[in-house]
C-alpha cells in the first residue's frame, strides 16, 4: 500500500509540474505578443510623428514661395506705374490709363507719341487664393487621417487590456 501511494502522490506532482510549466509558457508567449504589440504601436506613432514633421516642412514651404510670389507680383506693378507715370510726365499732352485683368495688367497712354502695355501671364500668379483652398484642404484631409490613427492606436490598446485581464483571471 506504501509502495503505492508514494506511486501515485510522484504521478500527481509530474501532473502539477507539466500544468505550472505549461502555464508558465502560455504566460511568457502571451507578454511576448504585448511586447510586440507595444513595439508596433511605438513604432507606428514614430512614422506617424515623422510624416506630420514633413507635411509641416512641406506647408510651410508652399507658404513661404507663395508670399515671394506675392512680393513679386506687388513689385511688378509698381514698376509698372511707375512707367505709365515717367509716360505722362514725357507727353503732356497724353492720357493714361491702366487695367487689370484675370491674366494680364496693362497700362496705355494715348494722345502722345508713346504707348505701352506688359503682360503677367508668365511671371504673375493671380489664382494664388486657389492654392491656398487646396492647403487648407489637404491640411483637414491629415487632421481626418491622424484621428483616425488615433482612434486605432486606442482600440489597440483597449484590446490589449482586455486580454491582460482574461490572462489575470485564467491564472
């Protein structure tokens, strides 16, 4: 009868010793996988950071040439009133008028020997305000993306609680 139970009392403790070893495994796969976990989602939120940095970068790029155009624009239409201006003072006799129009600015003086008329077709950008509504626009399209990346990032975490708690109850 001894023989016996010390038999089955060493079958038991190898019983108990293969379950507290497979629960140990289960448990070490388990934080793995929420390491990784984190790590991605570390690592998405880094790209994430990168990619704002660039759009940033990228804006106010846009920004700074559409202002130098601006300048531009401004300067030549001094120089040009200053033309139409030497224009009059030349002939005394002339009339000068000047006009603007979608694509072209065009000053003329008649009644005298000189006339003249320039055209910013080429150097002048008059549907500036165009780009800007595209900015903003592309800028509400990122604003959208990042919230959903955040709405993700938090599901993700929401799941990974939820799985420490069912760990936490099973053990």
């Amino acid at each position: 009868m001894l023989k016996s139970q010390i038999c089955l009392s060493r079958i038991d403790d190898k019983k108990n010793n293969q379950e507290t070893n497979a629960w140990a495994v289960l448990r070490n796969n388990t934080k793995q996988q929420q390491q990784q976990q984190q790590q991605q989602q570390q690592q998405q939120e880094q790209q994430q950071q990168q990619e704002q940095q660039l759009q940033q970068e990228q804006q106010q790029q846009q920004e700074q040439q559409q202002e130098r155009e601006e300048e531009e624009q401004q300067q030549q239409m001094q120089l040009q009133q200053q033309q139409a201006q030497q224009q009059q003072l030349q002939s005394s006799s002339s009339s000068s008028s000047c006009c603007c129009s979608s694509r072209e600015w065009s000053c003329s003086s008649s009644g005298g020997s000189s006339s003249s008329s320039s055209s910013r077709g080429q150097h002048l950008k008059p549907f500036s305000f165009l780009q800007r509504q595209q900015q903003q626009q592309l800028q509400q399209q990122q604003q959208q993306q990042l919230q959903q990346q955040q709405q993700q990032q938090q599901q993700q975490r929401q799941q990974q609680q939820q799985q420490q708690q069912q760990q936490r109850k099973a053990s």
